[in-house]
C-alpha cells in the first residue's frame, strides 16, 4: 500500500489533484475537466500496473461473509466501512487489467452521452438553458437593469436603508428574469456601488448586499442551476428509489412508495419560489434594520419622484387599495355564491374507472414488512380494507364507453348547473377594471370620463353576460354579443394606458414584470414544461430589449406593441375556438376564427423577425447571441467532459467506494450534513457547473436513495451552493464584484460585508432544514 492508503482512496487523490490543477493552470475549465479525466486514468494506471496501488476488498469467499449474508443482510450493504473486521484480500484497484478498464471506459461514453447530452429526456430539459441564457443575457445588454435600479432606488430611497433595499429588490427581479449570477454582481457593481458609495453607504453594507443579491439567481426560478440540478436529480432519484424498493424485496418503486419516483425541474421550480423569495426578504429586513441602528452609514436618499403628479394619502388608498380589494373581493364573494363559475359542457365519452387502493397489497411478506415500516401499521391496514372492499364489490370498476342518452342527460345536467356568468369572462374583464383603477390613482386630476367609459363597459359585460350568454352560446355569438362593451372597455383602457406610462414606476417594471410572470406563471402553473416557457421567455426578451431600442432612437415601438397583441389574440382565439380545420365539417365561425389566428400568427412572426433586425442594426443581437453560445457550449463542454471524468472514477472502484463509505453511516440526515460540508468546500475551488456535473453523480444515488423528499434535498443543494457562491475568501460572487468596484473599496471591505449575509444563507438553511414545508408548500398546492 502506498503511503498507507487504500489504492482506491490515492486513486481519488490523483483525480481531485489533476481536476484542481486542471483548474488552476488557467486553461479553460470546460477543457480542463476532460483533460483532467485523461491525465488520471493514465496516472493510475501507470501505479496499479507497477503493483503501487492495493485496494483492501473484502474477500467474499470467507465464512463470516457468508455468515452476513445468511443473516438476512443485503449484499450491497455489505462494506468496509460498516463492518471492518471482516476478512480482505489485496487486488490491484483495476480487477479486469488496465486493457479491460480502458474498453469499458471508452465503451461507456457514447453511451453517457447519447443518455445524458444527445437524447434521452433530460436534451429536452437542457435545450430550456439555451433559451433562459439567451432571455438573461439580452435583458441584461438591453439596459432593463439601469432603468430597475434607478427606478427602485426613487422609490426605496427615502427609507432608512433605502438604496441598499432596492438593490435586493432589483437582484430579486433580475434572478426571475436572468438567472446569470456574474452578469447580475457585475451589472449592479457597475450602476449601484458608485451611487451609494457617494450617498455615504458604508462599502461593507453596499458590497455585501450587491454580491448577496446577485446570487439570488442561483435559487430564484428560472434559475439554470435548478434546471441543471433538475435533470439530474430526475434520473438519480427514480434509480435510486427502484434500488431501494429491490434491497427491500419489493418489485418497483411505485409499490414500495404508493407514488411513482419522479421529479420533474417545474416541480423544483416551484419548490424554489418560497425559499428564493425569503432569502430576499431576509436580506432587505437585514439592510433596513442595519440603517435603523446605524443611520450615518445607510443614510435615506431622496432621489426624486417617480410619478410627475402627487397623490395624496387617501387617493392612494383608495384607488391602489381599496378599489382593488374591492374589485377581487367582489368576484370571489360572486363565485362563492355561484353567479361565477364554470360554463364548460364538454362530456367525457367513457365513464370513470374506479378507484383502487392507496397501497398495493398483493406483495411478498419481506416487502409487506418493508411497506409497514415506511408508511405506517395504519395506512397499510387501510389498504387491505380497501382492496376488500374492491374485491367484494368484483373488483375494479373498468372505464366504459357512455351511450347516446348518458351523454345526453350529463350535458343537461352540466347546462343546468352552470353559473350564469363565466369565469373566464369575469377574470379577464377584472384584469381591466384593475387597469382603470390603477390609472385613476397614477393620474387622480386627469379626465376621468374615458376610465368611466371604461367602467360602464365593464359592468355592461357582466349584464350581457347573464343576460344573453349562456353555456350552449357558440364562441362565435359570444364575440358578437360582447363586442360592444369589450369595445368600451379597451377605449378607457387605452387611456389607461396612456396615464400609466406617464409613471415611471410602472412603464419600467410592467414590461419586465409581465414577461416574467407569462415565463414562470406558465411553469408553476403546470400549463406547460420549462422548455416551451424558456422560447416564450427569450421570444419575450428580444421584443422587449428591441421596443427599448427603438425608444432610445426616439423611433416608434408600435410594430412591437402589435405584435405582442397579436401573440395575446392568437392564445385568446385558441382557446375559445376549435381550430381542428383537417376536420370533415367546420363551421363558418371555426374557419374565420382559424384565419384571424392565423393572420395574429404570421404578424407575431414578424414583429420577432423586426425585433431581431432593430437589435441586429443596433449592435445589440450579434453580443448576445455570441454570449449565449459562448455560455451554452461552455455548460455542455462541462458536461461531456465530466461524464469522462465520472467514467474514470468508476473504472477504479471510487464511485462504489464512496458511496459505501456514505451508506455506512445509519442516519440519512448525517450523511446528507457530510454531503452539504463536502459541497460547500468545494464550491470554493469548483464552479457550480462542476459540483452538479462531477460531484452529485457520485453521491446522488446515496442522498436521492432514502425517505428524504427529493424536492428538498436539490432545493438545499442550490441554497448550499448559493453560499459557498458567497462565501469569502473564494467566492466567485466577491471576484465579479472584485472586479468592477472602485479603487477606494478594498477586498477586506468586500470580505466583512458579505459575512452577515452569508450567516443570513446560514439561517437560512437552517430554516429549510427545520421547517421543510417551505420547500414543499408550493408544490403540494399547486400539484403538477
């Protein structure tokens, strides 16, 4: 044995040691870790052939071996670490030779990547960081920024802390709309440093939140590290989980855990909103609550109003409080006592099947006895009672087809109980009654007679509503009979556009706000996967970024504006309309509403085409676009090389050797502290692109494989990464800042700065840890 050590333990020495070096020696990264794959496996090989490296197995052909075994414990939980006096023998760490290492591992690439980079389900998953890179790095070239944080800083200036807390506030909106954390650090570095510095903002509170609050990317959804994290995490732990269900002696995952074994990256999406939007919460009371305890160092700041008319207080809450609550209030109390509701008839033309037990029942006694200790005494009894009473009453109910008169009366029955006005009229109707009100309360001296307009034309389709739609109104009558208020209610709309734009508050977070809730709206609401709401996301972005283009070259936007109202028509009109036009029998109204769809179609193309031409002609397109490649072949350069790196791992044994040192331990909870210390060092030295790639493959399917919910385990992974993103003196976070901040801030300043914020990350984790229904709230809620 070379210095003592397991010839697999110096085998993982040699590996980390080259990847550091690799790292280290300034060649690309992306390169480095492949390079690092190559340089190792030639090294250990070189030391098992001169006989150097010895691994210390245990020899499975002794008697207390087979004692284990015969006692009922698992061959796979048979290891070094659990039971040390077992008999071993010397083997070289390649049991097969060098030759037969060396095939597998070249065998074994094309495979990882044709399942992790070039098919499989995850190449989906992963083309959505193409587009949220692309929607990130054209906000953050269209200037979006500058105009947040000016704004921001208008309205949280006054306040005690004011800038510092709309710097948080302005990183939380860019984390929602960009995800990149260097282009966030950098981008307020650049803008809010200098302006708070000269403000008299102690340099220790202006760095730390400006480097805290840029990475709040890392944990607000979209957030590409939970995407990247998500297509791992996915695989790992439905593998683990079929691993588990087979030590036990059950036959699937879904058996043993009565749900199937799936994470999906919306689902992590949606387990991030909370605990993202809480770390910002505790960063903004931090700054406030340092400025009331040292006001000299976070002094208030006027920096002037961002509306050009004044509101006094009771217009405010009036028409910003009140009116809105009112409003919402209204149509929810409606929908309570049924006047709102749902006027959809549509009948399924095949019965329900019926409902089978919450647990299968029908297992070998070894997995019974391992269901009854994972779900309880209670919930299994309950489940034989339940399939009891299935099989008393014949069995499971199978689906049927529906005959003519079943339908017909279910579609009487659902005529007769529909609510008299329909919700998705009453919603988008109370989208624009909000509109007017809000537009009332920027503008309180304007003429209020094109609002009120727009108010009658509200109230006028409700009562048209009730009066003349019903459930068996066609799409197309309904169009008609809504035509004259829909018409007054966009004419005081229009004005209300008019007076919001005059407010600078709303004409700069509106646009930005909007993209951002279509993008995760569409996601969190299950309505689609993060690929589609990553297109509409960087589609979004490069209208947006060329209407603020045109507007700097005082040229009008009106191509851009059409075109996003030609996309709202598209979706309106496909919702309401069935546009199957290959059918045999289309009616007259499907036909137009199919033309009107599609012409809203071709002119949102090319508003997208003018949009991409306008950032073209104005230098803008072509950094971006280099950007985003730049970005993207960085991550899948990583990513193969790293899948080498993981095959060079397994081939001596470390990958087994690591995971059966972690499985030695008996509480899942230590081993998952051992893996966030281990990441959380090593997110001084590796890049989070590293750590997910090359770390969480190994130890994945030991920390995905017990009862821990996997929502938390990779929603704590990324707040552990977030800190270690920055903590000093390695944080990557402090570099950026590092970079762009002035000569009169030091490092030291920097380093003292971040220090309460990382203890608030600290906290922060140690929340998730004790109250985990802050991850799993939003998912259990929402469902997918």
């Amino acid at each position: 044995m070379l210095f003592g050590l397991d010839g697999v333990e110096i085998g993982l020495i040699i590996v980390f040691l080259c990847l550091f070096a690799g790292i280290l020696s300034g060649f690309p990264v992306a390169f480095s870790i492949g390079g690092s794959a190559v340089i190792s496996f030639a090294i250990i090989a070189a030391l098992d052939s001169s006989g150097l490296l010895i691994h210390q197995a245990i020899d499975t052909n002794s008697a207390q071996y087979a004692e284990l075994l015969a006692q009922g414990v698992p061959r796979d939980a048979v290891s070094i670490f659990r039971y040390p006096e077992l008999p071993r023998i010397e083997e070289p760490v390649f049991v097969g030779g060098v030759e037969d290492a060396l095939r597998k591992t070249i065998s074994g690439f094309p495979l990882r990547m044709n399942e992790r980079v070039l098919a499989g389900q995850s190449i989906e998953t992963l083309l959505a960081v193409l587009m949220f890179v692309l929607m990130g790095i054209t906000l953050e070239r269209s200037k979006i920024a500058d105009d947040l944080l000016q704004t921001m800083a208008r309205v949280f200036g006054p306040l005690p802390g004011g800038l510092a807390v709309s710097v948080v506030v302005v990183g939380a909106f860019l984390a929602a709309s960009t995800g990149i954390v260097g282009a966030t650090v950098v981008t307020m570095g650049l803008l809010s440093l200098p302006t708070m510095l000269r403000n008299n903002y102690s340099p220790q509170l202006a760095t730390g939140v400006i480097a805290a609050s840029g990475t709040l990317g890392q944990i607000i959804p979209p957030s590409i590290v939970i995407v990247l994290l998500g297509t791992l995490a996915g695989d790992l732990y439905s593998a683990a989980q079929e691993e588990r269900a087979q030590l036990v002696g059950c036959s699937d995952a879904l058996t043993y855990l009565g749900e199937p074994a799936v994470v999906s990256v919306g689902t992590l999406f949606q387990a991030a909103l909370l605990p993202g939007i809480m770390l910002a919460f505790l960063y903004g009371l931090y700054a406030f609550s340092y400025a009331l305890f040292n006001p000299s160092k976070a002094p208030a700041v006027e920096m002037g109003a961002a509306n050009s008319e004044v509101i006094t207080r009771n217009e405010a809450l009036g028409w910003f409080v009140a009116a809105p609550v009112g409003l919402i209030g209204g149509v929810l109390l409606m929908g309570q006592v049924g006047l709102i509701g749902n006027q959809v008839i549509i009948v399924d033309s095949f019965t329900d099947a019926g409902q089978t037990a919450s647990l299968r029942t029908n297992v070998s006694p070894q997995c019974q006895e391992a269901m009854i200790d994972l779900h309880g005494q209670e919930a299994w009894d309950q489940a034989v009672a339940e399939t009891a009473a299935i099989v008393a009453a014949g069995g499971v109910q199978q689906s049927r087809e529906l005959t003519l008169e079943e339908r017909v009366a279910a579609r009487a029955e659902l005529v007769q109980n529909a609510a008299p006005i329909g919700d998705g009229i009453a919603i988008g109707f109370l989208l624009l009654a909000l509109m007017l009100t809000t537009a009332r309360g920027v503008r309180p001296t304007a003429d209020a007679m094109p609002l009120i307009i727009g108010g009658a034309g509200v109230a006028l389709a409700l009562l048209f509503d009730v009066l003349f739609i019903g459930p068996l109104t066609s799409p197309g009558a309904t169009v008609l009979v809504m035509a004259l208020p829909l018409a007054l209610t966009l004419y005081g709309c229009w004005h209300a556009t008019q007076m919001l734009g005059q407010n600078e508050l709303l004409r700069v977070v509106f646009p930005p706000l909007v993209l951002i809730v279509a993008v995760l709206g569409s996601i969190l609401g299950g309505i689609t996967n993060p690929t589609p709401a990553a297109a509409l996301g960087a589609g979004g972005a490069i209208m947006l970024a060329a209407y603020r283009k045109l507007h700097d070259q005082n040229r009008s936007g009106k191509i851009i504006i059409m075109s996003t109202f030609a996309i709202i028509i598209m979706i309106l009109v496909g919702v309401n309309f069935d546009l199957r036009i290959n059918q045999e029998n289309v009616s007259v109204e499907n036909g137009l509403a199919f033309m009107v769809a599609y012409g809203a179609y071709l002119f949102a193309i090319f508003g997208i085409l003018y949009a991409c031409w306008t950032l073209f002609a104005g230098r803008v397109l072509t950094p971006v676009v280099r950007e985003t490649a730049k970005v993207t072949s960085m991550v899948f350069t990583i990513l193969i090389g790293s899948q080498l790196l993981n095959l060079v791992v397994i081939s001596f044994g470390g990958e087994h050797y690591i995971q059966q040192f972690l499985r030695s331990f008996d509480s899942e909870f230590t081993v998952f502290l051992i893996v966030m210390l281990v990441l959380f060092i090593l997110g001084f030295v590796l890049d989070f692109l590293e750590i997910i790639y090359i770390v969480i493959p190994i130890v994945g399917p030991v920390i995905y494989g017990g009862t821990m919910d996997p929502k938390w385990v990779t929603i704590m992974i990324a707040v552990n990464l977030q800190t270690s993103f920055l903590t000093p003196p390695f944080g990557f976070a402090l570099f950026y800042l590092r970079g762009v901040a002035p000569k009169e801030v030091t490092t030291g300043h920097i380093y003292q700065g971040v220090i309460p914020f990382v203890l608030i990350q600290v906290f922060g984790l140690g929340l998730l840890a004790l109250f985990p229904e802050i991850v799993t709230i939003v998912p259990n809620l929402i469902g997918n």
